[in-house]
C-alpha cells in the first residue's frame, strides 16, 4: 500500500489530465532483452506473450529481444545485438535453479553487469530466492532476483509481470503492457490500487474545509469533478493497456453502460453534499477508495475479455472494496494525524490554496 509520504505524487497524478499524453506514453518505444537458456526463455517468452481469452492481442512493435547466453557468449556484445543490450530499457536473465550456471554463462552475466542496465533475474523451479545466490563472482549482485516456483502454474505470468515492474521504469509501464498480453493483469492491479489510493489521499485532504458551512457545497461539486475525471483516465489507462483503440471519447463511451452506477459518484455525492462532521471523514475517504476500485475492477474485465459484470458481482467487489477502503482510510487519517506537523507543509498548504481560491478577498 502506498504511504502517507506519497501525496505529493498523488496531488501530480491528479493533475494529469491531458489524454494526448497518455496516449503518448502508451505508444513509447520499449527494448525488453530476454536472455536465458532453452527452455526456460522460451517458456517465459510465452508467458509475456500468451494473449488467450484478451479481446485484443498485442499492438505495436515487439519489444522483445530475444538471445540465448550461450549465442551472446559466441558473438560477443560488440555486434547490433550489444547494441540493442545497451539501450535495453530491462534486461531481463532467465535461469533454471535447478542446473548450474555455466561458465560462459557466467561469463555473459559479468558483461551485462557492466551493462548497467536494469536488470531482473528469474529463477525457475526455485522455491525462494537464493541469499546470497550461489555466485562467488557476484556476477548477479547488481540485479532484482525474484523466485518463480513453477513456471506452468495459473499465477506465473503475474510473478513476472511483477517482477518486471519492479526494475522497467514507470513511464514504460504501459506501453509495455499494450505490447506484451502477459503483463496487462499486473499492470491493471497496479494502475487500479495506484488511483484509488490517490482518490482516497485527495478526499482526506479536501475533508476539513467541508467542516464550514460557508465552504461545503463548492469543495463538494468540486472533488465530484476530480475524483471523477481521475476515474476517466484510469478506464483510458486500461483500456489503452489492453489493446484497445486509442480513441478517449469512443472508449468512454463504449464502457459507461458497462460501469453504470459504479462510474457515477451518485453515493459520494449524497454523502459530500451535506456537511461532514470529523467522524464522517473515514466514510468519505472509504467511499472515494471504494468507487474508484470498482471502477477500475469493472473496466478491467471489460476491456480484457467484454465481460459483463452481473449486479450481484459488482455489489461484492464494491462491498470489498468499501472494507479495504476503511481501513486504508483509517490508516492514512492515523497517519496524518500523528504527523501534522509534517503533513502540515503539503496537505494543508494545498487546503489553503483551495480556501484562497473560493474566499473573496478584502479590497
């Protein structure tokens, strides 16, 4: 869960809402180098690359640069393909635990290093990761090391997608899942927690004006309006993600009978509009995590395979997320108020610029 340090970057994130740009961002080149040995890099080359059941498959060109450690180790990386190594934006090594790792093998993995690239290293069939690895030569010390028990089983995609997120910088991380089917489950997990977490910062920060009379109608419409243009762009996000076309107006249309009352912040409405005493802050932040999680679980399924959710269905997610809600609302309202002093320069700053900008001002 993100912390209480991270509003700023949820203030940014709301911020954003240029569609051209995140288009843009969907659509950047990504370089991923796949290398291992066979056939372990072909079978996690299919988990990045398995599409089954997605409406749309890959767009864009294939990131992937594909090579065995035993091909680097023959032609050396003074060629095109130490080309494209240099510029990877991830390295990604794939090793099976269970042979040991060769000495050409070895080999390359000391070059790479001085690659200085991002690196992640999976071991397959390992059941935790090594500490520290069996590597006298600390060739694999400079890389994000993650365990992959067995490849073959229904959550592997997700560990490497995970995994991958871990080291590939953010700003790639959708457009690597618009190109790679296997990474758009983690991606959607990732966007949808981010985003709520930012509805839920925004409706805690903007709760204590809303304790004045004077301030509660206009602060209401106005975080109606945020939280939900902030949902917007997270169904654009994942639609984008997904393969979809990058049109923002047709997308948006085509997933609102979808979402229905999920997409509308009817509830939050109700519960802003009239004046929130201290005790209700918690209900509103829960409120504003709990719509913005279903949202997002809804456009999810959408764009991934055109599932319908049922009314039933939603009423579950919705009820789950309200209790994740709560307790991340709980959470960050203990955070803020143990460290006021310190919040007192962000949150409350940003508050005063909101009473600034609604109170007339003495001529």
């Amino acid at each position: 869960m993100p912390s209480w340090n991270d509003l700023g970057a949820a203030f940014s994130t709301l911020r954003e809402i240029d569609v051209a740009a995140i288009r843009e961002e969907s659509e950047q080149p990504v370089v991923i180098a796949c290398l291992g040995e066979q056939p372990a890099l072909a079978r996690a080359v299919g988990l990045l690359s398995r599409c089954e059941g997605q409406r749309y498959g890959p767009v864009g060109l294939n990131p992937l640069m594909i090579a065995t450690l035993s091909e680097l180790h023959r032609g050396g990386i003074n060629t095109e393909r130490g080309d494209i190594l240099r510029r990877a934006d991830l390295l990604l090594v794939i090793l099976d635990s269970r042979e040991p790792i060769a000495a050409p093998s070895a080999a390359v993995l000391k070059v790479l290093a001085d690659l200085a690239r991002p690196t992640v290293i999976i071991l397959t069939y390992a059941q935790n990761t090594p500490a520290p690895l069996d590597d006298p030569s600390r060739a694999l010390s400079y890389a994000h090391v993650v365990a992959l028990p067995d490849p073959d089983a229904p959550q592997a995609a997700d560990l490497l997608a995970e995994a991958i997120y871990e080291r590939l910088p953010a700003e790639l991380h959708m457009a690597a899942a618009r190109r790679l089917p296997g990474l758009r489950s983690g991606y959607a997990r990732q966007i949808i927690n981010a985003t709520s977490f930012t509805n839920a910062t925004y409706a805690l920060a903007s709760a204590l004006p809303e304790q004045l009379p004077i301030f509660n109608i206009p602060f209401a419409a106005a975080d109606i309006l945020v939280l939900t243009k902030n949902q917007a762009m997270l169904v654009y996000k994942l639609a984008l993600a997904y393969g979809a076309p990058p049109e923002f107006q047709a997308r948006i249309r085509e997933v609102l009978p979808v979402l229905g009352g999920a997409f509308v912040w009817r509830q939050l409405a109700r519960t802003i509009v009239g004046l929130i005493p201290v005790w209700g802050i918690v209900p509103k932040v829960a409120i504003a995590y709990a719509g913005t999680y279903s949202t997002g679980m809804v456009a999810w399924r959408w764009f991934e395979s055109g599932e319908l959710i049922s009314g039933a269905h939603l009423k579950e997610i919705t009820d789950e997320a309200m209790r994740t809600g709560r307790e991340r609302a709980m959470t960050l309202v203990a955070s803020a108020r143990e460290r006021g002093t310190e919040v007192g320069g962000s949150v409350f700053d940003e508050l005063g610029r909101r009473l600034r900008s609604i109170v007339p001002r003495k001529k």
